[in-house]
C-alpha cells in the first residue's frame, strides 16, 4: 500500500475499522467472533481491495487468519 494513501482521513478511518474487527477476532464473545470473521471475509476484503492492498498480500493475510504484526497500530495515522 502507498503510503501517502494512509495519510488520508477516510483511509485511515477504513483501516481503523478493519484493524478493530481483526482485535474483536480475538474476543471472548462468540458471536462477535464469528460477526468479525464474517465481516472481514466479505466486506473487509473489499474495502482492502479499495484501500490498494494487493492480491497477494490480501491471500497471505487470510491464510495467517488475519493476523496483524505488533506494531501495525503505529502506522497508521487516526
């Protein structure tokens, strides 16, 4: 992804909702699970696709379960 793109408001508010749904994976409550996964898989992806996010980097990100690395919070500008 570019990273002027992630300096602009909507962006930076697109990932925050993809960043909290990936946290809410992580929930000890069913349903928001399942809610998050479900968003993620069809919604989520779109707005990644969107946001520029490649094909590949989209299928590894799948396969890893949506996992984040550490610092992603910190790169992104809310």
């Amino acid at each position: 992804m570019d990273d002027e793109i992630i300096h602009d408001p909507y962006t930076a508010l697109a990932l925050a909702v993809i960043y909290h749904a990936v946290l809410d994976l992580e929930s000890d409550n069913p349903a928001r699970v399942t809610e998050a996964r479900t968003w993620l898989q069809f919604v989520g992806l779109n707005w990644c696709e969107l946001l520029g996010v490649s094909e590949e980097e989209l299928e590894t990100w799948v396969e890893g379960g949506f996992t984040l690395p550490p610092s992603a919070h910190r790169n992104w500008r809310y």
